[in-house]
C-alpha cells in the first residue's frame, strides 16, 4: 500500500492562505458543482445536545481532481469556557482513482475556516455592488474577522460595522479589525442600524432565531448568510427570502434542509420545492450575476462538499511540493 501524507495545522498554514488564489479555487468548485460529474452526498449530521455539540460530515468528488476529501467537522460550544475552540476537523484525503488514502490534514478546522470565507468572497464578486463604502458583520468571532478580510480581497470599502449580543466582544473586534485593516470599524447600536448603513451585510453567527429583517433591506443591498448550516439555525427573517429582488444558495437541495430556505419552508412562505439560484450556476457563467444597481441579494452559504475537496486536495499538492508533512507506512 502507498505511504500516507500526515500534514498538522503548522503545515497546512504554510501551504494556504486567505488570498486570491484561495478565492479563485474556491469559485471553481463552484462551477464544477454546476456541471456535470460531481458526486455530492447530502451533509451527515449528528447534534449532540448534551454536550451542546455537533458533528458534520461533508464530502464530494470532483472530477478532474487527482483525489476527493472526507471532512469530519465538529463544534462544541461550550468549549471557549474549558479555553479551546469551539470548531475544529479533519480531513482525509482519498485517491480519486482507487480510492486509497493519500493523505490525513490535522488542520483543526483551518482549511474550513479558509475556504468558507472564500466562498463569501465568490458570493460578493458575483452579487455585491462595484463600488462599497460600506460593510457591516454580524458576528464578532473569528470567521466574522476572516469573512471580511476574504471581502476585502474582491470588494474594497471604506468603513466597517460590527454588531454582536456582546457588546464587549464587538469591542474588541473593532478594536482588532481596525488595526489589522487600517480603516474605520465602528460598533453598531443595533443590527437594524448595521443593515441600514451598509451596502454588504455578512452574518456569521449560530443563532436560533432572526437577526435580520426583512423591512430592513433596501435597493443595492447585498447580504451573504453563512451561519445556518443546521435544522436549528436561523439568522434571517424568513420573509426575507421572498422579499429579496434575488435569493441564492450554495446548494439548493441543503438550503432547504439546513439553510435560510427551509425557515421561509417552515413558515409557509414559499413551498418545499421552491427554486432558487446556486451560486455555481452563477461562477459557471450560466445564470447573471448582479443584475442592477438597485437589486436587493441573498446569498446562503450552507458550506459544501466541494469546497472541501477542492482545497484540501491544493493543500497537499503544495504540501508535496515543498516537501512538507510526515510520510507513515500505510
């Protein structure tokens, strides 16, 4: 049997960064999942009340590529009070060929972390407006930090806001994307007030319950919804789906299951076959990006199998390249 690449977090930190050529890695899974070929299961889920944890399971294979990944994603949220993160994974990536592990990436969630706000990234190119002054997060952790600076690559701006529950968390946020950004980055009073002020709105929460309204939105607003990926969560009034000029989703047939789509499900808006525009469609060049200046978008990122393969399987050809990682006997 082959040798197996074990690359640690260290490694794989040497290997990818949140930059341009993660963005453009990004976008082209995205157009592949519009095309024909790819095998993308539905996400496994299993919630662990008791520990007020979960776990995800997200694959897909991708053709062209020399392998296909198996992420393992867990998030305990209590975790912060035992001093370590709530997130953190695995990925094993297989041989696209015989299926034979090529390699293991100890990346506690990084490359997760990496290629999801690459993703709001390729939402922003396609829907957001030419032209921010500015951008508003909901959310003061660390994909709300790497979100906007994912935005930044494609999306220059001149102000930022930020609002979260706790106010002394939205402080330090500001405080530490004000230096890391060397611009303005203000706390807002309130999430209406956020929205308001903005031309891109980011949400990056776990919440429960809506964040943000509907009667909120107004003409050339775009908003990119990354934080419902369960049955549970929901950060946007549901009405919003219909009130929106345009509603995407990274994956339809999730976004109905775990997004913001299946709120407005549940609340009888729109019927469980509702259609609505994948963002690969829109990379892929099939289906307009943004269409006016004046267009209010959604667009909910639910996180996919692609994504996931794509980057980690770039992870280990650089790694491989530069000689990085411990080769072990399978």
């Amino acid at each position: 049997m082959p040798d197996v690449t074990i690359l640690t977090e260290r490694d794989l930190r040497a290997c990818v960064a949140l930059d341009p050529g993660s963005v453009d890695i990004v976008e082209g899974a995205f157009a592949a999942l519009a095309g024909g070929g790819v095998v993308m299961p539905p996400i496994l889920s299993m919630a662990i009340a008791e520990k007020h944890g979960e776990v995800d399971v997200k694959t897909a294979y991708v053709p062209g590529l020399s392998g296909f990944a198996i992420k393992v994603s867990p998030g305990f949220f209590d975790n912060p009070k035992r001093g370590l993160p709530s997130l953190n994974g695995l990925m094993i990536v297989l041989d696209a060929e015989t299926g034979i592990v090529k390699a293991v990436l100890l990346d506690n969630g990084y490359l997760t972390d990496v290629r999801t706000a690459a993703a709001g990234a390729v939402a922003a190119r396609h829907l957001a407006l030419a032209n921010v002054e500015t951008v508003g997060v909901i959310g003061a952790g660390v994909q709300a930090e790497l979100q906007i600076e994912a935005l930044a690559l494609v999306r220059p701006f001149a102000r930022l806001l930020v609002w979260s529950r706790d106010t002394s968390k939205a402080n330090a946020y500001a405080d530490r994307m004000t230096a890391r950004l060397g611009r303005p980055v203000a706390v807002a009073e309130t999430p209406e007030a956020l929205v308001r002020q903005s031309q891109v709105v980011v949400t990056t929460t776990p919440s429960r319950s809506p964040l943000i309204r509907a009667e909120w939105m107004h003409p050339g607003l775009h908003i990119t919804a990354m934080g419902s990926d369960s049955s549970e969560k929901n950060e946007l009034d549901p009405s919003i789906v219909t009130a929106a000029d345009r509603f995407v989703c990274d994956r339809l047939a999730q976004s109905r299951v775990v997004g913001e789509l299946r709120s407005a499900i549940a609340a009888d808006l729109v019927g469980p076959d509702h259609m609505a525009d994948e963002l690969g469609a829109i990379c892929a060049g099939h289906v307009p990006g943004r269409r006016s200046d004046d267009e209010i978008t959604v667009c909910d990122l639910t996180g996919t199998g692609v994504q996931d393969t794509s980057i980690a399987v770039h992870a280990l050809d650089v790694a491989r390249a530069r000689g990085l990682g411990q080769t072990v006997e399978s």
